[in-house]
C-alpha cells in the first residue's frame, strides 16, 4: 500500500486515493502536492523494490464513543530514490552514490524516509478495509 500510494501522490493522481485514503487526509494533501516543486515531488514516489526497511512505530487498540473498536498501526519506511535532491537536505539520512561499469557512469540515491498510518475498524460486521489516516514524508510534504 505504501508503494503504491507515494507513487500515485508523485504523479499527483490523486482522485486514485478516495477509497485509500481518509478524506481529511486527502484534502491536506491535495494543498500541499501543488505546492510541490518537481523534484520534491519525484522523490515521494517509493519503487516496491527500492524499500529497505520497515518498521511499526505505534501499534493502538482503542474504541470511539459509540463501542465501535479500532485498530491504528503507525508504520516507518526507509526507502532508496533517484530524485534530483540536493545533497544535504535537512533531516534525510544519507546519499548513496553507487557506480555502475566506469567511474564516469554514477547514479545518486536518497535513503529517504516515510511515515504512513493505517487504521480498520475491527466492530464485528465492519468491512475489513484498512485507510491511510496520516502521511507524512519529511522535509518533502511540509
């Protein structure tokens, strides 16, 4: 889901998100992913292949006033990406500068970093469909 969902926010098909996405969410991102230059923009995209780690940060049971019961799962992605970025921006990780055949052919990648919060309800008879409840890619969508 992650992949799939920062690819389709750095190609602004943003229409594609209804059913992912919770719709407060949306709507903060559809101010921000136009405020974007292009580069930035590039670099949210998340190849399926390029993902080098995941983790859960947060993990939450918890019931809203009406008994219905949810479940919360904050997860933490570190992911390589060929965008044009400078090399020293704020708050990324590392720049990787890996060499294919000569040392005159080099291809940058970023490790960058995502944060992507999912929710269900588990109510009995609830559909069993997980939303994107927080996005965050820092230094990229501010």
């Amino acid at each position: 889901a992650f992949s799939v969902v920062s690819q389709l926010l750095s190609q602004r098909k943003l229409e594609l998100l209804d059913e992912l996405v919770s719709a407060e969410v949306l709507q903060v991102l559809k101010e921000k992913i136009s405020l974007l230059p292009d580069n930035h923009r590039d670099a949210l995209a998340a190849d399926i292949d390029a993902i080098m780690y995941t983790t859960e940060g947060d993990v939450r049971i918890y019931y809203d006033d009406d008994g219905r019961k949810f479940v919360s799962i904050l997860m933490r992605f570190w992911y390589l990406n060929g965008a044009n970025l400078p090399d020293e921006v704020p708050g990324e990780t590392k720049v990787f500068q890996i060499v294919f055949g000569d040392e005159s052919t080099k291809e940058k990648r970023h490790l960058l970093t995502a944060n992507y919060e999912f929710q269900r309800e588990f109510t009995e008879g609830a559909k069993p469909d997980w939303t994107i409840t927080r996005i965050e890619h820092p230094r990229l969508l501010e």
